[in-house]
C-alpha cells in the first residue's frame, strides 16, 4: 500500500479525535509500517482492549485502513496502516484555535519522542566519526534560534521542506538507511546564549 502524501483533515471531529495523546502515537506507529492492535498494545505497554478502541476511532474517521488480514490460531488478525505520511487541517479548521493548537504540540512532541527513540536504537556506526572533515559526516544534531518576522522563517521554511522532498526523490535501490526529522516553532524567549546562536554536537 502506497501512503497518500498528505492527508487533510476536514472535519472539527476527526481533529479532536487525532488530538488524542495516545491516538497520535498510534498513527505515529502506523505511519511508519502495519501493525496489529495486539501488535501495538505490545509496542506501548496497554492492554489490547483500549488499543483497539483507538484503533476503531482512528479508523471511524479515515486515518487509518485495514491493509490485510490473517487467520492465526483461529482468529482474524487485523493489520492496520495510516492512509497518509501527514495529516494537515484544512484552512476551514483554522478558525478552532484551541484545537489546532493542541493537535500540532502534540505532533511535535511525538515527533521528537520517535526521534529519541530512534536515536537510542541506531547502530554504533550511525554515531561515529569517519573523518575530521565534517563534509563527509552522515550524522547531525543542531540547535538554532533565530529573531526575524513570522513571513520570513515561514519562506525560509518553505525551502526547506523543499529541499526534505527533494532528499526523499533522490533515494536509492542501494545504500544505507538514514533517519531525519526537524521540527521548528515559535517560542517566548531565548535559551541560549546570544554569542552562541548555534549549538552543534561535536
């Protein structure tokens, strides 16, 4: 099953129903391959019954699909599989401030957990060095602000999502695989200090 490249939400109902913590975790996990409920009540420690629950909400409200099933010992396993890559609101949910919010956090901060987890399962090779000449690294950890109007990080943002879709044409049959995720908001005040706009792990 090819994933649609973006999904838009539509409805005030399918927004709360993806602002669930837990739901969004599930179509977290989904996005990235099919699971089973048994599967993903294994993955997030929770019992089968209230992951199946999310399941069928997720599922009630187009997020997610059944790609397959399987009969093993008798019973008919489900795999489940999310119908997109992302999930934007449509501009007709703009006016819903609050709920917009809290879907687009709660986007983040999975995001950033993947992330964390992700980076605690690499390789040993993904965290060495192989030369002094940072050119030929193929690993990142950066950190940034920046003071400048909303218009224009949202231009610069712009390119930059470009320059991700252009990353995700160029893949090839053969290589190794890489893992990238960024994430990026407005917040209240710096945290760092302003000599050192940019932290980079070395």
């Amino acid at each position: 099953m090819k994933l649609q490249p973006v999904y838009i939400i539509e409805e005030l109902e399918q927004l709360k129903t993806v602002s669930d913590p837990l739901r969004y975790k599930v179509l977290l996990y989904l996005i990235e391959k099919a699971y089973t409920g048994q599967q993903l009540a294994k993955l997030l420690g929770m019992a089968r019954a209230k992951v199946h629950y999310h399941l069928n909400e997720l599922e009630k409200h187009g997020f997610i699909t059944v790609i397959r099933t399987e009969l093993k010992n008798g019973i008919v396993q489900k795999f489940y599989r999310a119908v997109a890559r992302g999930f934007v609101p449509s501009e007709a949910l703009l006016p819903y401030v609050s709920e917009v919010e809290n879907y687009y956090r709660e986007a983040t901060l999975n995001a950033l957990g993947r992330a964390r987890i992700r980076a605690i399962e690499a390789p040993e090779e993904a965290f060495q060095i192989p030369s002094p000449d940072r050119a030929h690294w193929h690993r990142m950890a950066t950190q940034i602000e920046v003071k400048m109007s909303k218009e224009k990080f949202a231009q610069w943002l712009s390119k930059f999502r470009a320059l991700i879709f252009e990353l995700d044409a160029q893949q090839e049959e053969q290589g190794d695989w890489f893992y990238l995720t960024t994430v990026g908001f407005q917040i209240n005040e710096p945290s760092f200090d302003p000599v050192e706009e940019v932290q980079e792990e070395k």
